[in-house]
C-alpha cells in the first residue's frame, strides 16, 4: 500500500497542505462472483490503513449500511482526518437505500452528500463500498478521488487483483456523461483476519442489514404510503405549516401527530408528484 499511487495521492490530498478530504469507491467486476469478492474485507483494510485519527479506524462508530446513520452520525462525529466507510452503498433491505442511484432523490441520498461536502475540512478518508460503480447515485462520481475495482476475487486464479481507475467528469452540465475512468495501476490486498475486531463488527451489521426492520435498517414505508403522509401533512394538517422544503424533516420531527413515520425523500420529490392539489390557502408552485 505505501508504495502504490493511491497511497501517494491519499497522501498528498489528506496529509499535505492544502489539506482535503479523500474519497475512495470500491466495487467489484461483473467477472467475479456476486458475493465474497471481498469488498467489505478490502474496505475495511483501506479504512484501516488510512486512518490518521488518534485512536485509530474503529468500525462500530466509524462504519455503518445506513446512508441516514453515515450523514447524521458517522460523518459528524468522526475525529478529524479519520477514515469512514459505508458498505452496501446500493442498498440492503434493512439499511435503506443507501446512496442508489434509482432513489436519488430521497432525503438520505441528498443528506449522505450534503454531510461529505459540509465536512470537507475535516479531511475525512471517506470508504464507499457499492456492488457495482453504476448502482451510485451519479451526483456522487465527481467526488471520487479513486476507484477500487475488484477484478479478480480472493478465489480466482490471480486474485485478489484490484484496478485502481482515476475518475474524471465533465465541469459543464450540458457535456453528457463524459466520465473517464483510466487506469492508474493494479493492487493487490492482503486478507484480514476473521476475528479481526473490525472486520467482525462489519460482518454483524452486514447480517443486520439483511433483514428490513433490522437494529441498523429504518424500516422504509413503501412510495404510495409516503406519499399519503406527506399530503396529509402538507394539504391537510392544520396545526403544520411548511414549505416543501422542509416538509420531510417537520414530518419525521412531529412525534406527536406522526409518531413512527419517517419520509425518506427530498421535499422536491414530493412537491412534484402532489403539485396539483391544493387545500388552506397553500400554494404548490
């Protein structure tokens, strides 16, 4: 690891003035298998080694599934030039949906990115770990900083093999796509043991996540529900008067009247598909 071009460029980035933060996508090839490839291992080994906060990288407060949990929690509470790591970035039936790109506009999407962007300063080493690089909201691309490939699995002839791939994005919004993703060089990972104490608290909350309604997962409500409960709040309740804006955060704070549900989309979303109604004088434009 030291001696390879990601150590270098994480170095320059997080250690040298001007200091910054460090984001590193890690994803696997479709050649390899769909599971045991060995993100989480790979993940947790690069938080690990980057870390330069006191303590050290410890995953029970550092490391979440949870993109709510990784913007509220994580991001805020870690130490300064920490390392991070979110897993199962594209979602888990008990973890939510992560930073997918198919809910880019729920409010734990737009909150995980508000948080790594109002936390830059910090110089967090930032781990996502996403089944496949595609499955990432696409906002998030232009702040990688490097991107981890599993080309070959642990089990493979050849394996483990990672390619390292820079990522380059257009600055104009009317340039199309117009990602690069050359590649700088290939890496090798050395295993971590099973009873390692961060890779055990990774493999507890992996399991977690698997079941909806899990300690770690929110317990999403289906489209059609959130969406009663945001007209109800918006259109009907007398005692709520908010913008679109802030309407998820005055519903998922209200435990009075909406104890237990929780709108896991931006304002904007909602204002979009429930604009042609109208009720106390509220105005959906």
């Amino acid at each position: 690891m030291n001696r390879s071009v990601l150590y270098r460029n994480w170095y320059e980035q997080v250690v040298l003035p001007p200091t910054n933060d460090f984001i590193v996508c890690i994803s696997a090839s479709s050649r390899t298998p769909v599971s045991g490839t060995g993100k989480t291992t790979l993940g947790t080994g690069v938080a690990k080694s980057l870390d330069r906060s006191e303590d050290g990288f410890d995953a029970e407060s550092q490391a979440t599934l949870s993109a709510d949990e990784f913007a509220n929690e994580v991001i805020p509470d870690a130490p300064d030039q920490a390392a991070v790591l979110i897993d199962e970035t594209q979602g888990t039936p008990g973890g939510g949906s992560g930073m997918n790109r198919m809910r880019a506009m729920s409010q734990s999407t737009m909150d995980a990115i508000g948080s790594l962007l109002a936390n830059r300063d910090k110089n967090l080493t930032v781990v996502v770990v996403v089944q496949r690089l595609g499955m990432l909201f696409s906002d998030f691309f232009p702040l990688i900083d490097a991107w981890l490939l599993i080309s070959k699995a642990p089990g493979q002839i050849g394996g483990p093999e990672v390619k390292h791939h820079k990522v380059f994005t257009e600055d104009y919004p009317d340039a199309g796509d117009g990602m690069r993703t050359p590649i700088v060089e290939f890496l090798d990972w050395p295993a971590i043991p099973e009873d390692d104490e961060d890779y055990v608290v990774m493999e507890r909350k992996k399991q977690k996540a698997k079941t909806k309604g899990g300690d770690d997962g929110d317990g999403e409500l289906p489209d059609e529900e959130q969406l009663r409960w945001a007209r109800q709040a918006y259109f009907q309740s007398k005692d709520i008067d908010c913008s679109w804006r802030n309407l998820p955060a005055v519903v998922n704070d209200n435990e009075e009247e909406y104890a237990g549900i929780e709108l896991t989309y931006s304002g904007e979303w909602y204002r979009q598909r429930l604009s042609n109604e109208q009720s106390g004088g509220k105005q959906t434009a």
